[in-house]
C-alpha cells in the first residue's frame, strides 16, 4: 500500500503542469493578500498606521492604569482641540503620536473603544444569558426544542471574558479569507479528474485488475487525494495567515476568538489559535467533498477530457445549489468563517438542537463516506471481488 | 506445467436477448506461444479479460494441473490493447510501479528493473521519461511489465497494432525468446504476427474453439481447398464478391487470384500450399 501510494503521488501530484500551476495560484494568492489588506483591513494598524505606536505602548492586558492614561490623554487632545486657539496645524508636531493633537484624539479614541469592547464583553454576555434565561420561562411547556436551544445558549455563553487588547487583523482577515480555499479546490480539479479517467484510458486499470490490486490502488488513490488536500490547505492556510501576520504580526494568538468584534458571539469558547486550526481543518474537509466527488466522476470517466468537464460542471452546480440550500446543509458553508463562526446556529436533529459547526462537518464527512461508497463500487466491481476469491480455489 | 481452462461461459444480456460470448471454452495450455485468432465478437477479448480477472466467468475453472498453484493469477504477466503510459515516469519507475503492484520484491529492485529492461533492449533508455518513447518503445516497455516477476503466463493482447514493420519484428523475437518457459497468449489480428512465432494456433470463432492446432496440422486440414488462378482486369471485382479471395497481385495487364474453397474456382485452377491466412480466410471469411 505504502509503494502504491508513492505511485498514485508520482502519477497524480508530481507532474509539471500540477506545480506550475499550483505556483502561479499561489502568486495570484499574494497578490489577492495585498488586496484583501487594502480594501478589508484597517490600515491605521499597519506598520506605518496612525495607531501602530499607540498600539505599541497600550497593548496587552487591560488595566485601570491603562485605561485611566488613555482616558487622560484623550481629554488631553480634546481640550487641545477644543481650545479656541487651535487651528488645525499642517506640520507634524513631535510630541504627539501621529504628528497632530486631533489624529491623537481620534487614535486614542479608537483604543478607548477596543478597550471598552473587552471591558463591557461580559455585561453583552450577562444581557445575552438573561434573555435566554427568559426565552426558557416562555416556552416552558409550549416548545420542548426552543427550551433545549435556550439551555444550550447559557451553556455555550457561561463565563466569558476578554482581559487583552491586541491587534488581531491578522485573524480576522485569514478566518474571513476565501481565495485559498478555491485555489485548493481548482488544484484537487485539476490533478483527480484525470486519475481514475487517464488509468482507464491507458489501460493500466486492466493491469491493476489482473494483479489483483483494484482494491488497493482505489485506497491508494484516495490516500494520495486527502493528503494533497491536507497538503494544499496547510501550504495556504500558512501562507495566508504568514501574509497577513506579516503585515498586522500575530500575537494573542492565545486569547478567545470572541475578542475579535465579528466574532463576538462566536458560539465556541476557544483560542484564536484554535480557531485558525478549526478554519483549515473545515476547508481541508470541504477541499475533501470536492476530491470525493472529482474521484468518482473520474471513476466513471475514460475520457480525460469529459471528465474535467463534468467534474467542473458539477462543482460549478454545487457552488450554484449553496446559494438556494439552507446553509446548514451546504459543506460551501465552511469556506469562511464569518458564516460559520460568528453565531450559535442550531439544526434540529431528531428534537435535538445540535450546533452547526457540529452538525455540518458530520454531515459532509457522512456524504463524503457516501461519495466514496459509490466510487468503490464502480471502480472495485464486485465482480472482480468474486473472482478473485473463487481464484484462490482454482475456479473462475 | 499446464493450464487447463476448462468449461469456460460467459453470457452478456444484450437488450432482452442473453448472447454468449464463451460457450464451454476448454483448452489445456502448455509451455509455448499460442495464437489466438477469430473475427470481431469471435470472444478472445472476453476470454482474455476472464483470464486475466478482469471479468468473472459464469462458469468454469482455470488452475495448473499440478494444483500446486492454483492460485494462478499470481503466475500472470499482462500487456492489455492499446496500451500506454504515464508520461512523466521513466522506464525504471514505470517497472518499479508494476513491481509494486504485483508485490514482487527483489532483493535490488533498481537492479531488477534494469535487467527486465534489459530483456526488452531498453535498458539504456531506463532513466528518460516515458513521454519521449517511441510507439516501439512503448511496446517493448508493455512487453517488459508483463514480464515482471517472471510470470509463467504471459497474455498479449493485440501487442503489435501500430507499429512499424521493424518493431514488429523485434516484438516478435522478443516474444519467442520468453517462449521457452512460458505459457504465450498471443492475442492479434495480424495473421503473420502468430505465422512467426505460434506453436499453436487457437482459432475462435461465436465463443468456441473452431480449430486447434499446429500451423502445419491446420494448413494441411485445408489442403486441397486453395486455388491459384490468372485472371483479366475486368473480372477482379466479380472474383472478389463471389468467392473468398485471400489475396491478389496485379502484373500490370493481369491479377493472379488466391481463392479459397471447397471447390476449384476455375477448371484450369491450380491447388496451391495453404498459408495460415488462407486458413484465417477458409474458417472465418474475411477477418
């Protein structure tokens, strides 16, 4: 299996066109990167931002002290500002962070805010809990479901806090981020369509029969698929979250998802780091689907051709099908997180309220499961199965 | 050693009609080349895929007769029709790959390589990829897999489509050199193909066996039933439709005909030594 596996990479993976191809999508991605950073970042935190030095010197833990500095320096720049003297200067002034009283105020402004988000988190906590504490009074009795729902939301929501302000564009873009997942989805395209297709077309699939290795080959094969999916997600999700670090750095790695404002009702209580992982995991699960379902139209395929023509078309209706589907029910859902990770969606399973970050990686591994029963079936005709057990007996 | 393949059935359903492709084939092999020749639909591509396991039959057995092996898909060496390959493998990575399938680990697997290559004089090619071969080279390359892990039973099938006449003369000289040891099944259309290097020649036709013989016993069971006449320009066309003609040469004003038959085509007629094609054309008709 391990050698057969080493082949199907040789024969899938390690071909010119694959990498050239895979590098030139990876250029587009930086440049993408540079874009992203353009038109959905905030600029004023990069390096040569308005609130990088500010940032610099209030970053961390949240304390009185802080907050009292920030809170003085504030009003400092507001009096300045105010004062009937002030005429709004056109030469940067040393003593202030952004060269001007009134780019100081606005920047300190910004810090109070992010501070003030972190500090009142548990207060948007406390509000969320008592209405779900009286969503449980009101349906008591009247809707069993909405009750195990409400009763989820206190569990999920209990003891939250948010004691750092940091930086965290970094993360916020890659969770948001997109174009990475399409890159992995073009390369499975490209490099599964031909497998099963090419081995017919060539006949190697009647030489793998008559060694008896169908079996092993088919394994071999989708092996070869989820690794070049694991592969591909880690050199993009790394790539992606390097970019961006690059450019907003990447700490408080360790702090909760929920410091970051999109997230603030991010439905699991984890790190960001743990988020990050939990964002290629999900997009290595749906790159997964799409391999599935690229192997088994390659499977019923001998024409390389129409095979990448079909498996195109399909994704291109599945990707269609994700607009009009309950989002819940499309494994396109898992591309970006700001659909995924920012809300407690529950699916009613069997009066069960089950959360769907839950509910959807189970459901695509379960048609993901069915995808490749299909496969096997087409491509390890039973037919071969009995001979080769009949074989041993001497009979055919 | 022999290989007996014995009451071999196989029946398609074809629209609401069963055909049978293989009707209780029965065959003992032994060490040599055999030739596999019949028309279209005659049933040595489904006899092969039954060989090979690429197909179940729906009756019947294939063993040796020793019963040693009985597992004898583990003895089989296999080069399928039209057969290519990966172009961006080379020759040794491409007999490594078939190593591999076949789970045949020499102790040197580099050195086996080359010395299967070897067989098929492409050992000096080993390292380039297989995308700047030949169609000869890929022939002998589909002759070297098949010869991976010393198989005592080798299939080929349809092997020398495509190539040029010098090819195909090394294929067959390849081909006999794997005889000695060897079971050979030569599955062609080519006629002088199975000429050459045949011991035996296995003529199929509807699922069963016709004929089987030598070539010599099956040229001279038609002894007798093949014609040379001379014929006009004009009367060509007429001979073509009406008798079986095996082969025609024009000296410019007229055709020497080859006719095979029962009877003399004219009375001036002149039996003539049958050749394996003019039995091909006696049993099947045109091919």
């Amino acid at each position: 299996m391990g050698k057969l596996f080493f082949y199907e990479i040789k024969k899938n993976v390690l071909r010119l066109p694959v990498l050239l191809l895979f590098a030139a999508l990876m250029l587009v991605n930086l440049y993408k990167h540079g874009e992203t950073v353009q038109y959905y970042g905030d600029g004023s935190y990069l390096p040569n931002g308005l609130m990088y030095d500010i940032y610099g010197d209030y970053k961390g833990e949240i304390t009185d002290e802080k907050i009292q500095q920030i809170v003085a320096y504030k009003n400092e720049m507001e009096s300045i500002v105010n004062s009937p003297e002030f005429d709004y200067p056109t030469t940067p002034d040393d003593r202030y962070y952004t060269g001007f009283a009134y780019g100081d105020k606005d920047i300190a402004d910004n810090v109070i805010n992010e501070m003030k988000y972190a500090r009142e988190y548990i207060n948007n906590i406390i509000l969320l809990r008592e209405k779900t504490q009286s969503a449980i009074s009101f349906y008591e009795e009247k809707n069993d479901y909405k009750v195990r729902e409400a009763q989820q939301i206190e569990i999920l929501y209990g003891n939250r806090h948010i004691y750092v302000y940091g930086n965290y564009w970094a993360y916020s873009l890659y969770l948001d981020y997109e174009f990475s997942t399409f890159i992995v989805m073009i390369m499975v395209l490209f490099v599964f369509a031909p497998s099963f297709s090419k081995q017919k077309a060539i006949g190697d699939d009647k030489i793998i029969r008559s060694c008896g290795k169908a079996k092993s080959v088919f394994w071999a094969k989708h092996l070869c698929m989820y690794t070049f999916c694991a592969a591909a997600t880690l050199i993009t999700a790394l790539a992606d979250i390097l970019s961006f670090g690059c450019r907003y750095g990447l700490e408080f790695v360790e702090q909760p998802i929920y410091a970051i404002h999109s997230f603030t009702y991010a439905p699991l209580d984890i790190s960001i780091f743990t988020a990050v992982l939990f964002a290629a995991l999900m997009r290595f699960l749906l790159a997964v689907f799409i391999g599935e379902i690229v192997l088994l139209i390659s499977s019923t395929q001998k024409n390389v051709g129409i095979s990448y023509a079909v498996s195109f078309c399909a994704i291109g209706g599945l990707i269609y099908l994700h607009g009009s589907l309950p989002s819940h029910f499309s494994p396109f859902t898992m591309i970006s997180m700001s659909n995924f990770l920012t809300e407690a969606r529950f699916v009613n399973v069997l009066g069960l309220p089950v959360l769907n970050i839950i509910f959807l990686p189970i459901l695509t591994l379960l048609l993901c499961a069915a995808v490749n029963l299909v496969c096997h079936a087409v491509s390890c005709p039973r037919r071969t199965a009995r001979l080769a057990q009949k074989e041993r007996g001497g009979a055919v | 050693m022999e290989l007996v393949l014995k009451n071999i059935t196989k029946s398609y359903t074809k629209g609401k009609k069963r055909k049978n492709a293989l009707e209780n084939f029965t065959l003992t092999l032994t060490e040599g080349v055999y030739g596999l020749l019949g028309p279209n639909g005659a049933g040595k591509s489904t006899l092969i895929n039954i060989i090979t396991g690429i197909i179940g039959s729906d009756s019947g057995s294939i063993a040796f007769s020793d019963g040693e092996n009985s597992s004898f898909l583990s003895h089989l060496g296999f080069m399928p029709q039209g057969m290519d390959f990966y172009r961006n493998f080379t020759a040794k990575d491409y007999i490594k790959y078939i190593m591999a399938l076949k789970k045949y680990s020499p102790e040197n697997a580099d050195e086996y390589a080359l010395s299967a290559l070897e067989r098929v004089n492409l050992r000096t090619d080993a390292d380039k990829k297989i995308g700047a071969f030949s169609g000869g080279m890929k022939q002998r390359l589909g002759i070297a897999q098949a010869i991976v892990g010393e198989p005592k039973v080798l299939i080929f099938d349809e092997p020398t489509a495509g190539l040029d006449a010098k090819e195909r003369i090394r294929f067959r000289n390849v081909i006999s050199s794997l005889a000695a040891d060897k079971i050979v099944i030569l599955a062609t259309h080519i006629v002088t193909d199975i000429a050459y290097v045949a011991k035996t020649v296995v003529l199929m036709n509807g699922g069963k066996i016709i004929k089987t013989g030598t070539q010599e016993q099956l040229c001279s069971d038609i002894y007798g039933k093949v014609w040379e006449i001379t014929a006009e320009n004009d009367k060509v066309m007429d001979y073509m439709s009406r008798m079986r003609v095996s082969n025609a040469v024009s000296d410019g004003s007229k055709y020497t005909l080859r006719i095979v038959g029962d009877n003399p085509p004219e009375q001036d007629a002149k039996a003539v030594v049958p050749s394996l094609e003019d039995v091909c054309i006696y049993y099947f008709g045109d091919m």
